[in-house]
C-alpha cells in the first residue's frame, strides 16, 4: 500500500507555530500528504475564519483601506501592482484560494499538485461509499488547513450513504454544494465536508471559498495582486505552493522577501523554480541574490528583474526534521 494522505507533515500555515519539515516537505507540494491536517480543525471547535475583525472591514482580517488588520506577527502594506488575474486562463484551484485567517497571523500558505506520488491512497480520509481514490480525484489544494478535492464525484451516491451511516449527517444544500457534518478521523472532533459533483471541500470556511470560486467573494488574488504576479512566473503549473514571508526551516529567512513561491512537474521532482518576491523599496542585491540560491543544493539559473528573483535548481537545504 502507498503512502496514506492521513500520514501528514508535521507542518502548520501559522507563523505562530513551530514546523517540522523534511528535506522535500520543503518544497512543500506534496499537498495530499498533507490531508490529513484538516483534522486539526472542526466546524465545533474554531471560529469561523477572520483576521482580527475590525468593524469596518471584512471577514480576511483588511482594514477598510485594504491593508491588513496588524495580526500579530503579520502586518503588510500590500505594494501597489497594476496587474489583475486573468480568470479565463487562470488554472482553477486559484478561484479557490482567499486572504482569510483562520490563525491570526497566518501567511495563507497555500499546496497544490496534480501529481501525486505513486501508489497514494486516501484510506481514512472519507467513507469507502465517497469512492474518493486516485481515479475520481484529479488535483488537491490545502490553504489554512481547508481543502478542496478536485475530480469528479457522485454527490446522490454520497448522500445515499450518509442516511446509512449514524456518525454522518447532511446539514445543508449550499449553492450545489450538500453539506455534511462529519467525524474527524481518530479523534472526538467534527468537521464540515462540502460534497459538489467536482470538488469536495474540507473546513469550516466552506462557503467562503466556494463563494470565491463563483465570483462572489474576494479571492487572495483580487485583495493582493503579487499573487497574480508570482503565478506568472511559474513555468509549471501541476504542483505549486505560495505564501507570505521567508519560506521556515530553509536556509533563507530574509525580512525582505514579501512572498515566494515555488513550482515543480511533481512534488518529488529533482528540479524545481523558486519565485521570491521582495518588499516594495527593497533592491536585490548580490548579498541578497546570494542568500536566496541558499535554497537549492545545485543552482542551475538565477534571474533577476526588479524586485522578483527567480531560481532554477536542485532539491532545497533545509534544516534537519525529527524524521531525519
């Protein structure tokens, strides 16, 4: 049997809470190990997401003027970039991704692959009458611990078992969405599971990012067009992770980076390119260049244009993880 994606990384989307990270969890896109964090959190147990909620703002944690609401530990002046998303070309999980703050000073981190490693399985994840395996899911995205399963689902067949089953209820119809109340594997917790005929979503913020994705909802991208920004620079577009700040357990902690990100044809590839976006006013340096190609063990190409550096190289130096 392959790896179970109940058998996640020891990793948080919170600046607050330690990680421990293996030499790939680095690269950070092996998003269906990752799965199994939604257990973490439950619709019982959390609040719904938000930053710090002041009266004239909104649910992601901005101030009325649209700069955020100086979480502790997070607060940014978003650089003003003249760019927007094209949402007719965009790939689809980014319609997914919103600015919301479950953590309060989290860097909305965010995982996405359409590869998975071989023999993957999602044993423990949902009940066998999902059929949820590798042959119905296509893609998988975490960002603050909410999911989305990406492929193609039997809602009725789903909602047939959950009348059979005692441990799951069906709460809801929510835009083609049937929402379930649902046990957190191996724990006393409950979680909401958004079950649609193409994506399946994990979290408590549910309708927020389906919400997002149909448009009506502002998108991480609408409220901070860097993101816009760092997925043009992609040259992949099958695994992708992006988030706030320095990337923790590498070799690269700069005050200076904004965000940063990186791509790669599969989690485990042996060549990826990183993205790091600098602080508006920041100039990269060859002190500051040097210090971001810490990230790979090889270096093949770095480029440099205004404030964004680009890196194409071999597998991340990382610090040691427990597991190593």
């Amino acid at each position: 049997m392959g790896p179970s994606v109940v058998d996640a990384y020891h990793m948080s989307n919170s600046s607050s809470t330690t990680r421990t990270i293996t030499r790939r969890g680095a690269i950070g896109t092996l998003a269906v190990g990752l799965a199994g964090l939604a257990g973490c959190m439950s619709s019982g147990d959390t609040d719904e997401p938000s930053g710090n909620g002041s009266d004239d703002g909104d649910s992601n944690g901005h101030d009325g003027n649209g700069e955020a609401n100086g979480e502790e530990g997070f607060e940014r002046e978003i650089p003003d970039r003249d760019i927007e998303a094209d949402w007719d070309e965009a790939a689809a999980f980014r319609t997914w991704l919103t600015d919301a703050d479950p953590f309060n000073g989290g860097n909305r981190r965010f995982d996405y692959t359409e590869a998975f490693p071989e023999g993957t399985d999602f044993e423990g994840i949902f009940p066998d009458y999902f059929e949820v395996s590798s042959e119905t899911v296509d893609a998988h995205l975490i960002q603050s611990l909410t999911q989305v399963f990406f492929g193609s689902f039997d809602q009725d067949a789903i909602l047939a078992g959950v009348e059979d089953d005692d441990e799951y209820e069906f709460v809801e119809e929510y835009e083609g969405f049937a929402v379930i109340d649902a046990p957190i594997p191996n724990t006393a917790g409950r979680r909401d599971i958004a079950v649609g005929e193409s994506a399946i979503v994990i979290g408590p913020d549910y309708e927020e990012r389906i919400d997002a994705h149909r448009g009506s909802h502002d998108r991480l991208e609408d409220i901070d067009q860097e993101f816009t920004h760092l997925f043009r620079q992609f040259p992949h577009r099958t695994t992708l992770t992006g988030e706030y700040n320095a990337p923790e357990g590498s070799d690269v902690s700069l005050d200076e980076i904004y965000i940063w990100g990186v791509s790669s044809e599969s989690p485990m590839a042996d060549t990826m390119t990183w993205v790091f976006i600098l602080e508006e006013g920041t100039e990269p340096t060859d002190e500051i260049v040097a210090e971001l190609e810490g990230i790979s063990d090889d270096v093949h190409d770095t480029e440099v244009e205004g404030r964004t550096v680009t890196i194409t190289g071999g597998a991340p130096n990382v610090s040691p993880g427990s597991d190593e």
